[in-house]
C-alpha cells in the first residue's frame, strides 16, 4: 500500500442507530457534580439522548423504559448504586438485561476490577474519566459486544479473554473434561479454589469460606454423581447470595455460610 492510498481511502463509518451515540445512555451517579461532567462529556461527543440519575432504582426504571439502552454507573465503593445497579438489571427478564454496562470506580486494584467483572459489567473505567478512554469502551461494548453468558451463577459478558499461541490454548473447564484432561472431580476441585482465591482476592473472607467449604467436601468423596452436583450448586448460590448481600451485617453472611457449613457436614455424615 502506498502512502497516496491512505490518503485517499475511505473513512470506516458506522451506521447511525448502531453507534453508541445514538442510543439512550443512563448516567447512575449520586454526586450531582459528576454526573454533570460524565453527561457534558458525552453530549460533546455527539451523544443525542444523554439522562442522568442518582441512584440505582431510578437507573434501573429508565433502563425498562427505552429502548436498546447503554448505562454507566458510579462503582466508587460497594455503597455504590453500581453494584446494586449491574446485579438487578443481569436479573431482569426483558431485553435491556443484555445492556453494556460501563463502571466507573476509583482505583485500579485487580481486587476491585475482578468484582465488577464478576457483578456482570461489560467494562470498568477509572476516574478521573479519560473522554478518549470512556468513548472506546463504549464502542467496544456496542459494536463489539462479547458474547453473554447466563447460568445460575452468573449472568453477563463474557468474562474470559480468548487465550491462544501456536502451541498452547486455554481451556475451559467443560473443555478440559470432555477432553479428558481431567476428571469432573479435579475440575469441580478447582472450581472450589477458584471460588475461594478470587473472594479472598476481594477481601471478602466471610465468601471465601464457601470454595474452602467446596474443597473439603469434594476431597471426601471419590466421584461426581447427582449427589455431589446438589452440593456444588448449593454452594454457588450461597456464594452468589453472599455477593448480593455484600453491604450486610456481617453476622447475617456468616449465618449463611454456617447454614451452608452444616448442611455439607450433615451429607458426609449420612
């Protein structure tokens, strides 16, 4: 290619009604202040339909309202109208369910990106806003949108990044067992650490106990039947309740998971 034919080729264009600017865009943010700069920045982008609110209720009214939605939501801190926000719209049984979600948090911490990926957000911003960085999460979560999952456990993009070199590909744990690299009790095994590290990742160690739970059940039984698949179901939920349920006494958490604690021990014991 020659220098003239950049110079003449074509800008790439994408259609209006698929671009980001045209469709309803939410700003959850309690300060009045941020929610003006967040609203000011995406006006002067082109954004059409630009709507702010303060908390995560009224968010999630509008969001049932319009059409093909995007939101953007403060995630600060767990008192946050985002995490309560991107956990009941992944809930919700009409379309908007799916919308991009951006989160805005205060720092990087891998503890504090991981929780918001695993709550079901599309992408996590840091303040103070980039504009160059916020406009190219909100293509990449429109144009680009990675496929959604929905199981019991989560419901959400896509939370793995596609990992592959010449010799090596990154398996899923489904993947790893119909291909025999291992069995369905060393998976559900290191599905139970892989529950325990990331709570503890987060600080959250009343949720940890749950993959820890996990473990020492798995270790004393030999296989995976219907009887075990019960028990690993039990402790998802739990640990999905307990993420629900972040911001309660934590003496109501740990009423959980010793109920769930108790009920594992009752199994072994039978």
């Amino acid at each position: 290619m020659q220098l003239g034919d950049i110079a003449a080729s074509e800008p790439v264009t994408v259609p209006r009604g698929q671009r980001w600017q045209d469709r309803p865009v939410l700003i959850v943010e309690p300060s009045g202040f941020l929610r003006r700069l967040v609203a000011d920045i995406l006006r002067h982008a082109g954004a059409d339909h630009v709507h702010t609110f303060a908390d995560e209720e009224d968010g999630l009214n509008a969001a049932r309202t319009f059409a093909r939605p995007v939101l953007i939501a403060d995630w600060s801190q767990r008192t946050s109208p985002g995490p309560a926000l991107v956990r009941k719209l992944r809930r919700e049984r009409l379309p908007m369910h799916t919308a991009p979600f951006i989160a805005l948090g205060d720092t990087g911490r891998l503890a504090d990106v991981e929780r918001a990926r695993d709550a079901g957000v599309s992408s996590y911003v840091l303040r103070p806003v980039s504009p160059a960085q916020l406009f190219t999460r909100l293509e990449d979560a429109t144009q680009r949108p990675r496929a959604f999952i929905k199981t019991e456990g989560y419901s959400g993009p896509d939370r793995r990044a596609p990992r592959k070199t010449a010799d090596r590909i990154a398996w899923k744990r489904g993947g790893d067992i119909s291909s025999g690299l291992v069995t369905p009790l060393e998976a559900a095994l290191n599905q139970a650490d892989a529950m325990a590290a990331a709570m503890m990742r987060q600080g959250d160690m009343i949720a940890a106990r749950v993959g820890r739970s996990l473990r020492l059940y798995l270790e004393r039984v030999g296989e995976i039947n219907p009887r075990e698949t019960e028990i690993i179901e039990l402790h998802r939920s739990a640990l999905r309740r307990l993420m629900e349920a972040e911001n309660a006494p934590d003496a109501h958490r740990n009423e959980l998971v010793n109920g769930l604690e108790t009920i594992t021990a009752r199994r072994l014991a039978a």
